[in-house]
C-alpha cells in the first residue's frame, strides 16, 4: 500500500472514498508539506462529479482540494525561502505551465495553462496531480504561500482560493474608496469577497440574497444593505446605484436583475461560475445603453494569495468555517450543492488515519 491517504473517486459517480498512494520524492525545489486542513471549494463538487468538460474535464482518478494549510515537513535542497515547521498554504496551483513561464506574473492565465493542484499533469510525473483531502502534498516552493501567525490554519485554507478569487477583481477593477459594491451570493466566496470590499474601503457594500435569513450575519460581516433579490421592489429601488457586482454565484442565473443595478460605466465580475448562463439570460440592449462591462476572474496570482493572506492578517478578516472530519465529505458536497451550507467547510486532514486500514490503492497512472 502506499504512505500516503486521501479521499478520492475513479469516476464521476462514486463517492469520494479512502485511498492510499504514493507523493513524489521532494526535488531540489520542492517542499513536502504536512496537511492540517483543507477547505472544500464548490468546484471541488463539479471536478468530482464532472460536470465542467472541455478544457475542465476530470482526469481520473480524481482527488480534490486546493485550499491546503500546513507545516513544512521537508524542504529540496535548492530551498531558501521555507523551513521545516513553517506555517504554509498551497492554493489552486502547483507549477508553471511551460518553464518559459517562470517570473511571468499572473500564472493563472499563461498560455499553455499552469498546472492545477488536482486535475492537472504532475510535470515530474507526468501523473494526475492529486489534491489536498490527504495528508501530505509536495509542491515547488515558488507556489508554496506563507500563513501569518495571526490566522489559524483552518480559516487560513479558505483564503487560498476563496479568498484570493474574490480579492484579484477587487484589486484590478480598484475597488476602494468612492465605490458602490454590491455581492451576489453569500456563501464561501461571497462572505469573504463581502469582508475583503469593505476592509478595502469602498464607500457602501451591499449584500444581494435569495436568502434573507441571512440577513443580520451579512451585517455582522460589514454588510451596509441586504437585499432579496426575489424582491422586486427592493431590486428596484436599488436600480443603476451600483458601481461594480462581484458574483460568487456557482451555478447558471438570470443576470438580467443583477445587470438592472448598475449605473453607467459599471461592471459585474463572476466568479463564481464557469459553465454557460441561461438562454436569455443577458439583455444586451440594457448593457449598451449603460456600456456595462461583464467580465469572469479566475483564481489570482501567487503574488495576490500572498497579498490576501497578509491583508486578512492585518484588517481581521477571517473566513467562517466549519471543521468537519474528511469521513463527512460526501455529505458536505450535498449540502452545498443543496445550498444548506452557511459559509466554508473545511477538513480535518489528521481524521484521515482512521480510514488507513481499509484504504484501496489508488492508481496513479
């Protein structure tokens, strides 16, 4: 059997189910991390169930999880920026798409793609990279990101993609002071994209629902104004005051209403979705008559993980999680795709060893 465990599925209709396998050795670039907790990303339910295609089809076997927290447990020789027993994170990426790549900034949208930490082709192996529901992963250090000691590990995990997905819009569409924002979706993306627009500085943020009972948390979180969506009037009222809608919004909608709220020269950035929207789903002649951006934003950059990460720090932002052992993954998946849960789950990589016992091999090849 192999040394190491994780939970993963040959194909798109079995449950996520315990496994053991072998991590590369660590190279003269790499560091070996130990894996305290993992965050589970709504996308990790469609890689899993494979329901992206094109260019995100699963590879199998598929072991998901990118919002890896640890400790380095072993560093390659070439190694100088980590040390055993820091405190790390690794996030949606593993390494360069080509070697040419290398200081380019912004990995995510190189040209061939960087690889993804699941779902991708390990490039020592040549293997499926497989992700962070396990107990160890090996990563070069240049994608290896720094966990401030003020955040603790487990509301660390979600800021590596949730919280760098919403930050990299933020950034580049200079969100800040002077600004209306209005989040659409409040689950484990928006509640973060809702903290971090607020800690930018933006003038009014409000929080757009179709679950109004969450209303006094989302003003706990620093919302300004919460608005139910399936309320026409308040949509209304609300018309062409937005300046930018950031949507976390995982499945296909209608942004017709979302698209009503914005004023001349806005935007609506998703980044919550990657599948096509509903058929009619965008009137054109509303967009132009306002020049209304609509724009998607993948991931972010290393350099803007790192960003969110020290910035979390800094203002307090802090994901809400909660920690679930790795033998209730399947059940968190259907609670997210039920929309039943309140914010982030993220795993509790040390429940893994229970399972060691009666683990299958995984194929890795």
């Amino acid at each position: 059997m192999g040394k190491n465990i994780g939970y993963a599925t040959p194909d798109k209709t079995t449950p996520l189910a315990p496994f053991t396998f072998d991590r590369r050795d660590v190279g003269p670039e790499d560091v070996r991390i130990d894996i305290a907790y993992c965050g589970v990303c709504h996308s990790d339910v469609h890689q899993a169930r494979d329901e992206f295609g094109g260019a995100l089809a699963t590879l199998w076997p598929c072991l998901p999880g990118h919002e890896i927290a640890g400790t380095v447990a072993e560093v390659g020789a070439d190694v100088t920026t980590y040390a055993v027993g820091d405190r790390v994170g690794v996030g949606c990426l593993v390494y360069w798409g080509d070697e040419s790549q290398r200081g380019v900034p912004e990995e995510q949208y190189q040209n061939p793609p960087a690889i993804f930490t699941y779902n991708g082709q390990d490039p020592e192996t040549g293997a499926v990279t497989l992700g962070g529901y396990s107990d160890e992963i090996v990563v070069n250090q240049h994608f290896v990101l720094r966990i401030p000691d003020a955040i603790p590990l487990e509301e660390a995990a979600p800021l590596l993609c949730a919280g760098v997905t919403t930050w990299s819009p933020l950034v580049h569409w200079n969100v800040g002071p002077g600004s209306t924002v209005a989040i659409a979706g409040l689950g484990g993306l928006g509640h973060l994209g809702l903290q971090l627009a607020k800690a930018r500085g933006a003038d009014r943020v409000i929080a757009l629902t179709t679950t109004p009972d969450k209303a006094d948390d989302l003003r706990e979180l620093g919302a300004d104004e919460v608005v139910d969506m399936n309320d026409d009037e308040a949509v209304e009222r609300l018309a062409a005051s937005v300046d930018f809608v950031l949507s976390t919004i995982p499945t296909p909608f209608d942004m017709k209403p979302y698209l009503s709220l914005i004023r001349h020269d806005g935007a609506l950035v998703t980044v919550g979705m990657l599948e096509p929207i509903h058929e009619g789903g965008i009137d054109f002649g509303a967009v132009s008559l306002s020049r209304i951006t609509i724009a998607g934003s993948l991931i972010g950059s290393i350099a803007e993980t790192q960003e969110v990460l020290d910035f979390a720090a800094e203002h307090g932002i802090r994901p809400e999680v909660q920690v679930i052992p790795v033998q209730d993954v399947n059940k968190a998946f259907d609670e997210m795709v039920a929309n039943n849960i309140r914010f982030r789950y993220v795993i509790d990589s040390k429940t893994l060893e229970a399972d060691r016992e009666s683990a299958d091999e995984l194929p890795t090849s």
